[in-house]
C-alpha cells in the first residue's frame, strides 16, 4: 500500500503527500482509541481521518495504465480507512450513555449521512434521544433519515407512533403499511442474537399490523382490518391497551364482513370477538358488549 500511496503522490502532488503521510498513522490510533474505548479520542481522529481521506476518494482516475492499478488500490483502502471511521463511531455508540450515544451517531450523521452503520444504529439514536430530554428531535430525525433508509423499521416505526399521536392517520396508515413490508423483508442485523431479533421484529410487526388494522377498521376497511388485526392478536398479546381496539375492530369487520357474504359463521365470529373485547376494561366495553348481543341476535336470524 505504501508503495501505491508514493507512487500516487508522485503523479497528483502535494495533496496526496500529505494525506498518505497521516492517513495509516491516524487509523493506527484510532484501533486504539476503539480498544480503549477512549470516546474523545475516537471521535476526533474519525473526524480527522474523514479529512485525510478525502483527496484519495475524490481522486480522479489517472491517464497512465500502469498508474491506475495504483489508484484503485489506493481509492479502496481510503475506502476502508473511511469505513472504519464510521464504524468507531458506531461501535462506542452501543456501549455509552445515551448522551454519549447521541453525540457519536449525530456525528457519524453529519460525517455521511449514508453510513451503513446508521440503518442498524437508528433505533439506539433515537431512544437515546428521547432518554436525553430531546423527544422533539425524535420525528424529524426520523424524516430526514429515511430519505436514505426508507425501509428502516426502527425510522418507519417511530414515524408512525408519531403520526399517530398528531392524529396524522393517512400518514399513520402509509408509515404502519411500510413498516410491515420492511420488517417481514428484514434480515437479522449484524451482532444481534437470533432470540433477541426475533422479539424485537415480533413486537414491531404486531405494533404495525395493529396501527393499519384500527385506522382500516375505522375506516370501514373491513378486510384489511379483519387481515392486519389477525396478524396482530398473537403479537401485541398481554397487552390490553392494544388488544381491546383490535378485538373491537375485529368484531366489527367480520359481522360486516359475514353480512355482506351471508355467512352466518362469519357474523358469530364477530360476536365472538366483540365478547372477548367486552372482558376487557376500558372505553369500548360498553360498546363490545353491546355489539356482541345485536351480532348474535342476526345470527339467530340467519340460516
């Protein structure tokens, strides 16, 4: 590599001298600062190693055949040099206070706003957000971020909690439809046990299929609801602020939805759900009971 750097500085100048003199040493210490965990240290050389590699990347190809072999080889190890950088930053992101982690990932944001360590890095960032009095940065955060995330379900999700709370239900519904395309396409992010993954895509699956089934519901969308809210039930179970407006909705999509196909199964399946709605305490008892004894009234009225 020092070969390819010296034969480089020869043909681009002075720029490249000066950045390949710094460049390894600089990497060198930052490995240490990394192993350290010395937090001042790993984000000041990042920021310096961001400078250095700059010339190299933005390097134009040189002319000479027996030069590019050369150039490449340096433009991918500025590359990696680069990399490595951001994922310092990362690295003790995971292992600070939320400040901590706030001020790194800000950092790497505003270092490159692409950084694949972002898109695993994002539901951290945010928590620690909100853990540092700062729940008003969360959304637009959120927003600016997935321009280049857009199937980040850690961004996706707090955009739909958001929309949701500002009664934004036609951005709530876009925001909770694409959280549950992303999350079913998901991979297991690097580092994260197998178990640990699958709890967290559980519970954010049944968050999304919960927020398209209520506003589908809600809106007479009686087969989305009835298709998003099933999806739900075994993923939001034990909790009842959640379990009661599906099992409502549930109740209601399919005694509609029994009516319309003249199925008497269908109508008695809502009134099964309205019951289960109604065992729970809250604002739609009163009304799930009702509901249960008027479905089960035109059932009896059914062949």
């Amino acid at each position: 590599m020092r070969a390819c750097i010296l034969t480089l500085a020869i043909v681009f100048g002075a720029a490249w001298v000066a950045a390949a003199a710094d460049m390894d040493e600089t990497y060198t210490s930052l490995k240490k600062a990394v192993d350290e965990k010395n937090v001042e240290q790993v984000k000041a050389l990042s920021a310096t190693l961001f400078e250095l590699t700059k010339p190299a990347i933005a390097a134009p190809a040189p002319a000479s055949a027996d030069d590019k072999k050369a150039w490449s080889e340096a433009v991918e190890h500025a590359k990696e040099v680069q990399g490595f950088g951001e994922y310092a930053l990362s690295a003790l992101a995971f292992q600070g206070p939320p400040a901590t982690t706030v001020d790194l990932l800000s950092t790497l944001e505003k270092a490159n706003p692409k950084s694949k360590y972002l898109d695993d890095t994002y539901g951290l960032y945010l928590v620690a957000l909100a853990q540092t009095g700062q729940s008003a940065k969360v959304a637009p955060v959120a927003e600016k971020a997935l321009a280049n995330f857009p199937e980040n379900p850690d961004l996706l999700m707090a955009l739909a909690n958001s929309a949701l709370e500002k009664k934004q239900i036609n951005n709530a519904l876009t925001y909770g439809k694409r959280l549950v395309a992303a999350l079913n396409k998901r991979a297991k992010p690097e580092g994260m046990n197998e178990a640990d993954w699958q709890k967290k895509k559980d519970a954010d699956l049944g968050r999304g299929y919960w927020i398209v089934g209520v506003i589908s519901g809600d809106r007479n969308l009686y087969a989305d609801a009835d298709r998003n809210l099933r999806a739900a039930l075994p993923l939001i179970k034990g909790n009842e602020a959640e379990m009661a407006p599906a099992l409502y909705y549930l109740g209601v999509a399919n005694y509609q939805l029994g009516k319309m196909t003249l199925s008497k199964a269908r109508v008695l399946e809502g009134a099964k759900f309205s019951e289960q709605a109604a065992a729970i305490p809250g604002a739609l008892q009163q009304q799930s009971y009702h509901n249960a004894l008027v479905m089960k009234d035109e059932a009896n009225k059914m062949r």
